[in-house]
C-alpha cells in the first residue's frame, strides 16, 4: 500500500473515531434517550468505518495490480525493434495524422465512405472535448512522474493521464470504419490495440486510462455512425 494511501486511512479512522467519542460523549450529558441508542449509533459509526478502510483497500489493490501490469509492458522499453516499432505506431493516433486520414477520407471519398468519413470527424471533435473535460476534472498524474524506474522517452507529455487522449482518437476514427465495413477490423484493429499498448509501453499511460480511452473512442464513433450513416 502507497504512503498516501496509508496516511488517508489512518487520517479518516482517526477523525470518524473522534466523531464517535464526540457522539456519546454529547448524548451522554444532552441526551435523555437510553444509551443503547447511543451504542446502536457508535455500532453503524464504527460499520461506516470499516466499509471506508474496505473500499480504500480495494482500489488500492486494484492500483497495485495495475502497476504490476503497467511494468510488465513497460520494461520492454530497451527492445530496440519494440522500441521502434512502438515509438513509430504510436503517432497513428496523435492528433496530426488522425485529422489528415479524416480530411482525406472527407475529400476524396464519396456515397456512404463519405457519410462515415463525417461520422469519424464529428466522432474525432466530440472524443476530443471530452477527454479534456475528463484530464480537467480527474487530474492524475502520468506513470513515469509517480513510479519510480518507468522507461519513458525524452521530453514526455506533462498533461494528466486519464484518459488517453491518443487511444480514444484512434478508436473514435476507426470504429466508423469497421462498422462500415466489418472486414476492415483484420487490418484496423490490430492497429488500434498497437496504438493503445505503444502509450503503456512508453511510460506516459496507465492500463486504465488506455482502457477508458477505447471504450470512450468506441462509444462515439459507434454513436455518430448510428446517427449520421445509418438513417442514410
């Protein structure tokens, strides 16, 4: 268990005991209730407390097991051809090359190609806009800047972590596509899972906030193609 983790239990166990003490203390002098009332009030404070410690203990399991997983792709990171070919995928799904398949899709395609090339743009925005509402309202922190020996490249993004940003485009781009054509996801797929790993193989991801990313990314690319190419 982490040091701040440990620090928030023991604080948050301290305060709700001081709260129980507090409670019967007051009663005691205040109240003109039995003081099996007042028991019955220390037993769910003392219930509460121990739901509290549960469910810290949880999550933080659930973080460690994510940090053995995390360091198991990432200490992969001195393969030179991993290396390569991971620094190299990874850019499919920056927002550079992401608009430029969209702009030429929009442009040169045409009939129902074209209604999903829509659907991929409005899909790539609307993802956009949410991932940076989420990076504002849940600021975490990127692996390498929180566990210590994480292989990273030179000059990494500063930005939060969750979700990511390059996972979500990838998905909100390619799921038009295959729902188009379903045959696309031999060739598409195995693309944007690359993408997704490349962002834990580099350090700059957690698994989390890459699976958050493909579930965001999917979920609107599947909706603007619902709305926007099946009517049509």
């Amino acid at each position: 268990m982490s040091k701040n983790n440990k620090t928030y239990i023991h604080n948050k166990s301290i305060f709700c005991l001081t709260m129980i003490t507090y409670t019967i203390i007051k009663a005691s002098h205040r109240s003109k209730r039995p003081f099996h009332c007042e028991s019955f009030i220390a037993f769910r404070c003392f219930e509460s407390v121990y739901r509290e410690v549960r469910r810290l203990l949880s999550i933080n399991a659930l973080y460690e097991m994510e940090c053995r997983l995390f360091r198991r792709i990432n200490q992969h990171f001195e393969r030179r051809m991993l290396n390569a070919y991971f620094r190299m995928i990874t850019n499919i799904g920056g927002a550079v090359l992401e608009i430029a398949l969209v702009l030429f899709l929009l442009i040169f395609a045409h009939g129902p190609l074209h209604l999903t090339a829509i659907a991929c743009a409005v899909s790539l925005i609307t993802s956009h806009i949410i991932v940076q509402i989420f990076k504002r309202c849940f600021p975490r922190k990127r692996p390498y800047l929180i566990l210590d020996g994480t292989n990273h490249p030179m000059n990494p993004l500063q930005d939060n972590s969750f979700p990511s940003g390059h996972s979500t485009a990838i998905f909100s781009v390619i799921t038009p596509l295959i729902l188009l054509h379903p045959s696309l996801s031999l060739i598409l797929l195995p693309i944007g899972l690359s993408v997704a790993v490349s962002r834990i193989f580099l350090g700059l991801h957690y698994p989390s906030d890459v699976l958050s990313g493909i579930l965001l990314g999917s979920v609107t690319g599947y909706l603007c193609f619902i709305k926007i190419v099946v009517p049509f």
